[in-house]
C-alpha cells in the first residue's frame, strides 16, 4: 500500500489487531521513506451476484425479500424456523459458489424451489405455483403429477 503522506511505494506493518468484534482487522503501517505512520482496515468484502429479472433489470439481491417468500410458503407448515436460516444460507452459499457477476432470477427461482421439495413438499407446491404462476390448470397438474413421482421412485429405492 502507498504512503497517503509521500506516495512512498513502501509501507511495513508494524501491528495487527483485530477489531471490530474480530469483524475487521486493523493495522498499523509506517512508511519506510518518511516515517508517518497511519492505519489500516481490513474486511471481508462478500460480494453477491446481482439479479436478472425476466424483463432484463438487474437488481440488488434482497435477502429480506427471500427470506419472507419462505415464510410464506412454509406458513402453518411443520419446518422449523431454523430451516428458513439454513435454506437463506444454502441459496446464498449457491449464489457464490456460481462466481457470476450476474445470477436470472429463474436460476435463484430453481435453488428455492429445489431447497423447498427437499424440506416440504406442499411449501414446495405453494412456492412454485407463485413462482411459475402457472398458465392453467395442466400446468400445475404436471407439477404435481412430477412431485408424485418423484416421490415414489424415493420410496421405491427404500
Ligand atoms: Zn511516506
């Protein structure tokens, strides 16, 4: 890092510290040329994708916005709320994991709709006919005859 007092290409750490409840690192560096000494923070940057929607707008990735979809599909049902947490972790984890700068909203749509058949199958259903918002009535009949399947070849396998 460059001396903000000389512009000296070379600077030494001469402390380290965590600060911040151990959120940031903070150090003390002084400039071999001049000898000013200043500080430095350090933190993680987690950088999600942005969103794609269908009619080409990119937005921020809202977690809030997630996390109320799963309320609501998982409303009445019997998931514990813990499971709301892993599933907002597990789509975040897939988010990253991806590396894209960008990630359509049907790609997050398809992780929501896989982490819910795994953990509830009629929030699976509710979610997915919102978000499909099925054309008619064979649309959604597919779905349900798809999840039925599914189903039985699981159970099949024992
Ligand atoms: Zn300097």
């Amino acid at each position: 890092m460059f001396c903000p007092f000389c512009n000296a290409p070379d600077t030494k750490v001469i402390d380290s510290r965590l600060a911040t409840d151990g959120a940031q690192v903070r150090r003390r560096r002084e400039c071999l040329e001049c000898g000013e000494r200043f500080t430095t923070y350090e933190s993680v940057e987690l950088s999600l994708p942005r969103v794609v929607k269908s009619d080409g707008n990119r937005e921020k990735f809202d977690e809030q916005k997630l996390r109320r979809g799963l309320v609501k599909a998982l409303e009445k049902r019997p998931v514990a709320s813990e499971r709301i947490d892993t599933i907002v972790n597990q789509i975040l984890k897939s988010m990253m994991a991806d590396g894209s700068r960008e990630v359509p909203s049907s790609q997050l749509g398809e992780w929501i709709m896989q982490a819910l058949r795994e953990v509830d199958q009629v929030a699976y259903v509710r979610f997915a006919s919102v978000y499909r918002s099925f054309q008619d009535v064979n649309a959604f009949r597919e779905e349900i005859e798809k999840l039925v399947q599914a189903t039985a070849a699981k159970t099949d396998r024992g």
